[in-house]
C-alpha cells in the first residue's frame, strides 16, 4: 500500500518524524473494517479535500488534519467512547513522533470536539466540526447514500427504534441555528444542509 501524500504532508506540517508506515497501514485498515458503511475512507477522503480547501483559514492546519485522519480511527457503534479511543491511538502515533505535550493537547482536544456535544474552542475546532458535520449539506444524492450507510451500521436497531432515534439526531442539527460555526462552512453549505434535513425528517427515516 502507497502511503498516502495527504498523511506525508499533514507530519510535514507538524514539523515531527513521520511514524513507520505500519501506522499509516494500521489507520487505514481501521476505515476499511467489515461493520463501517458510512465512518469509510470515503468519509475521510471527503474530509481531507474539505480540508484542502479551507486549511488557509486556519491556526495550526497541521493539528486540524491530523485530528481528521484520526477522527474516526475508532468506530464501534454499540459504544460510547469512539473519539476517546480515537485520540488515545492519535496520542501515541503523535508522542513516539516527537509532539510536544501542547500539540498532542490541542490535537486530542479536536478529536474530542467530534462527539458534538459541546461547543468546539476556537476557530480550528469549529473548522473540523464543520468539516465532520459537511455530509449534512452534500448534493441531495450523496445525503440520500449517507442515509442508507448509517443504517446500515446500525442495521442491528429495530426499524421503530431506528427511525425515532434517527429523527431525534437529525432534528437535533436543524434546531442549530446555524448549523456550521464557521462562516466559510455557513455559506457553502447551511442552506443545502437545511434542505436535506427538512426532507429526512419530513418524509420519515427508513
């Protein structure tokens, strides 16, 4: 497997050694496990190009994608500590490459900041959370295939349960107001993001 040019670059602008590539092996390997549908290289790939786009816009680029790569590193959906256990892994590649413990801070601070539960500090963390959450204002065709993906991670949910829980998230996002914290994020993407919400939740979750 070719390591990635994305990853290269993302150590690169940490100013660290780049970890062995088993760890780039091992990360990927992660996305590509059997139960994911949605939490996929896909979804990271999608991430990472967002990131191109917008790391102008911020502070420390470098944490930004590396939160990213590792955002998702750990995806189980029957637990509750996906981001934790994904900052743990960030932490160790991070600390046996050199970081010092204000990097490695900052990082798993952004990690953590994908649990959206809590309103991410400053303008990095609002960047990656817009980053993370970009899938809800995508082309109404790839919102429809994120859909089908995230109950097919979940396909052990009865279908009543599915679609209360389901309905009770995406109801959760259109009560933002607005919805993305960062305003290059806002204006590419609120409106479209409203329009898929409102559609989801008016015509029922599958």
């Amino acid at each position: 497997m070719k390591t990635d040019a994305r990853w290269l670059d993302m150590w690169r602008l940490l100013e660290l050694r780049v970890p062995p590539d088993v760890v780039y092996q091992q990360l990927l390997s992660r996305y590509a496990e059997a139960h994911r549908a949605y939490h996929t290289a896909q979804h990271l790939d999608e991430c990472l190009a967002l990131f191109e786009d917008l790391r102008g816009a911020m502070q420390r680029p470098g944490e930004v994608a590396c939160a990213l790569w590792y955002h998702d590193a750990v995806y189980e959906p029957k637990a509750g500590d996906n981001e934790a256990r994904s900052a743990d892994l960030a932490v160790d590649a991070l600390t046996n490459a050199g970081a010092r413990p204000d990097q490695v801070s900052r990082i798993r601070s952004l990690i953590m900041d994908t649990t959206h539960t809590a309103e991410p500090a400053g303008t990095d963390g609002s960047l990656l959370v817009d980053i993370d959450l970009a899938i809800l204002g995508a082309a109404p065709e790839r919102f429809a295939e994120y859909e089908t993906q995230i109950r097919a991670e979940y396909s052990w949910v009865p279908g009543i349960v599915y679609r209360f829980e389901r309905r009770r998230v995406l109801t959760g996002f259109l009560s933002r107001k607005p919805i993305y914290r960062s305003e290059p994020m806002r204006l590419r993407f609120e409106d479209r993001a409203r329009e898929n919400l409102q559609r989801a939740v008016g015509a029922g979750v599958e």
